[in-house]
C-alpha cells in the first residue's frame, strides 16, 4: 500500500467529501483497501455507489470512511498532484522537437518534454507512444480512457524512428492496433508535424493512406508545419515550407478530405490555418472543420474568430451593444498580434471602426525577434518583443492582448515578462482578452 498516500489540495463546498470531513491537507490512502496509483486509477474506482476511504488527517490519525452515493457521482476532491503520479518525460529527441529549440536561461518548466498518455486524456496533450508500455494500453482499454491523442509524424516504421531518434518508435506505431481493434471503444484523434523533404510529399501520402485505415476509432488527424526558431545550431537542418510547398500539402489533404466525406460525413483530415496563411489561399468555410476538434493545434482558428466577430458585428448593428450609443461612443485603443493572424486583426478592427466610426483601433504587428521571425504565431510572442516594438508608437487608452500569450494561468508571458512590466514600461493599460469575436469586440470597448 502506498504509505504516503496522495495530498489533497482542495475539497469542493457542498460536496461529498465535506460532508465526511475531508479537507485539504489530508491525504487519501487507498479505496476499497487498494492503493491508488494514479488518477485513472481514482476515477475508476470512485464510481461506485459504495466505498471505503482511507483518509490519513495531518497528524497522523487514519479515518476509514464509508460513502454511499449515486454512481459516478464526484467526491468533490482536487490533488495536488493532477495525475496522483510523476508526469513521464518524453524519452525521444524528434528532430522538430520546440523544445530544443528554445533559448538558454528560461525556466526550467519550459524545458520539460512530457509524453504521458494521461495527459492526452486529461488535457489533450499529444503523445508518441515510445513511452507507454503494455500494461499502459491495458490500462486505457480496461478504464476506457477516451480520446487518447497520438503524434504519429509518419506511418513509416524506418522513417518514425529517424524522426524522432528512438529506434522504438516505428515498433510504437503497434499499439495503435490495439487501441483500434474492433470493439475497443477506445477514440483517438491524431497529429503530424510535417517537415519539408522529411515526411512531406509521398510519405505525407502514405501516412494519410495508413492512418485512414483506422478508422472510425481514429476521429481525425491535424497536419501541422514544423516552427522552426533561429537557435537551431547542432540540430537537423530544416528548411520552412514555401508558398507551393504548402499548396501541394493542402492538395493532399483535400483528397482525403473528399473521400473521407463521401464514405464518412466528415472531412477527417486538416490543414493547421498556417498552410492557408503561407499558400496565400483564403481560410475555408466552417463547415470544412466538422466540430472544431483540432483546434488547440491551430485548425480552425482563424475561421471560429472571424464567423463569430461578423455575427457578433451584425448583432450590434441591429440591436445595439449595452445601451451605447454607437453613433457617438469615442474611444482610441490599441492591439498587438504575430504575423500570421495580423491581416485578419486588421480586417476586423476596420469592419468595427466602419459601425463606430469615433472608435480608432491601432493593430500593431510583432516581429518575433526571441525565437527568429520564421515563428509568427501570437501565442509564442513575448513580452520583451512587445515592449521593444510598440514603444513610441500609438496605443491610445488601452492595449488588448490574447490570453494566449500568457502562460495557462499565469499572468507573465515566456520570458517571465509580467503584463504590469507591459503597462509599466509603454505607459497603458493591458487588457487580457480571450479569444472569441465577440471578446475582441468588448476588449476593445469596454473596462470589464
């Protein structure tokens, strides 16, 4: 049995485990006399309509509780560990990895390569599977542990274990099979990183090829381009994909976007808004991206923001937005973006400016200097940039930023630049705003 047992960081008010007493700092021993080794295990186990939890209280005493409860009704409890468990570092060195693309001097966190599946399931995290055994898949097939999320790079055995430098990794691409057998119930939705001359071209065709075949388990699959940052030195030479490079990937995936419509009703393969971006090609209609299921990996995006700022903008137009008056509201404010999403942050601010005409609207694009001007998403802006850059220039009352510069709740960017050293040193006031049209809207107009 686990002797330490697993801390507890909060009990939710009005839950079950603060009618029993429960409270942070206790630690949770074992279930139905069976040590908890993780959160999976947790989950699966506190489903039932009857327990018996060992609780041990700060000072040493052991309570032995027993619950009755509906089934899969929540205790209420939050761990200080998420996992109950040490997150898995990653044991390959992928020759796209970001990580080892990342200045000196950071801090540590930002160094961290995690590849745990549980992270997959709890947050969506993408994993190689180099770094799961056996039991591992046992384990997500026994607790029927869905969606697990796979960086797949390739389907090519020899290729996978050069890309990501693990000569385990092509053996990896096995315990697909598994997850995938029939009647495993077990969803996945899957990722490629594309790298030009690597897994590009006929090898991005013969991925596509094999990872159809998984389907229905398999959901969908994102192609991203490889970011590329200027501190590279001693890693594998990669170039950036250009404007016809990116036009033949999209080519790629509109046919299997067409098949896979034409059999399935859903488009199962797509392009990162990047490959539009970089092929000069106009973002496509919302109905290509199904449900936005890949939209933590840049699908998407550009699209979900735009169709919801113009049905927001026309919904002002018709009934006006908290009372002002859009004929004579004034105000002067400012927004900074990468240089990607830059033109449609241009676009809106004019349509906005167009139905408040005494509203001015300053939309600065950012060099990424930090990591090399070949990254131009917003998210890995940072604040060093920012401040360099819009220093002297026109701000007006306020400066809205996306909450995606920011570290998930924290309120300082990469290089630990916090958004009070923003304010401070370009004299305005910073508004975090997140990343809907509506939000862009408000963030511009008013003090919330």
């Amino acid at each position: 049995m686990n002797k330490e047992g697993h801390l507890i960081k909060k009990v939710e008010p009005g839950s079950i485990a603060e009618e029993m007493e429960i409270a942070a700092g206790d630690r949770l021993l074992a279930i139905n006399d069976t040590p908890i080794k993780d959160i999976f295990d947790y989950q699966y186990m506190v489903q039932d309509e009857e327990l018996t939890l060992l609780i041990r209280k700060p000072d040493g005493e052991e309570w032995e509780l027993d619950i009755e409860k509906y089934y899969d009704e929540d205790l209420g409890i939050e761990f200080d560990n998420g996992l109950m468990d040490d997150y898995r570092s990653c044991c390959n060195k992928c020759i796209f990895c970001f990580i080892d693309q990342m200045p000196p001097g950071m801090r540590d966190t930002l160094y961290f390569k995690d590849d745990d599946a549980r992270l997959s399931f709890l947050q969506g995290n993408y994993v190689t599977l180099t770094n799961m055994s056996d039991d591992d898949i046992d384990r997500i097939l026994k607790y029927h542990l869905s969606p697990i999320n796979v960086s797949f790079q390739t389907t090519n055995p020899e290729l996978r274990c050069k890309m990501l430098n693990n000569r385990f990794a092509g053996e990896a691409l096995k315990k697909v099979d598994k997850l995938c057998a029939e009647g495993s119930g077990i969803e996945l939705n899957g990722q490629i990183v594309l790298c030009k001359d690597v897994n590009d071209g006929a090898e991005l065709h013969r991925s596509l090829t094999d990872l159809y075949n998984y389907r229905p388990n398999l959901k969908s699959v994102s192609v991203v381009p490889v970011g590329l940052s200027k501190y590279r030195e001693g890693l594998y030479p990669l170039e950036p994909f250009e404007r016809d490079d990116a036009r033949k990937v999209i080519e790629e995936i509109e046919f299997w976007q067409d098949k896979s419509y034409k059999e399935y009703g859903d488009h199962f393969v797509h392009a990162s808004d990047e490959w539009y971006m970089i092929a000069g090609l106009p973002i496509p209609d919302a109905d290509i991206y199904d449900d936005y299921g890949q939209l933590e990996n840049g699908v998407g995006m550009v699209r979900l923001l735009l169709d919801e700022f113009y049905e927001s903008l026309e919904d002002i137009k018709k009934n006006g937005l908290d009372g002002i008056d859009l004929n004579t509201f004034s105000g002067e404010a400012s927004t900074a973006s990468g240089k990607l999403i830059y033109p449609y942050i241009c676009e809106m601010s004019d349509k906005l400016m167009e139905v408040i005409p005494n509203l001015k609207v300053h939309v600065h694009e950012i060099t990424n200097n930090f990591f090399g001007e070949r990254i131009t998403v917003t998210g890995l802006l940072t604040g060093r940039d920012i401040i360099a850059q819009l220093k002297g220039q026109k701000l007006g009352d306020v400066l809205i930023l996306p909450q995606n510069v920011l570290r998930a709740g924290e309120d300082y960017l990469l290089d630990d630049v916090r958004v009070c050293d923003i304010e401070r040193e370009l004299g305005v006031k910073v508004r975090i705003i997140k990343s809907g049209g509506m939000d862009f809207i408000r963030g511009l107009l008013f003090d919330e």
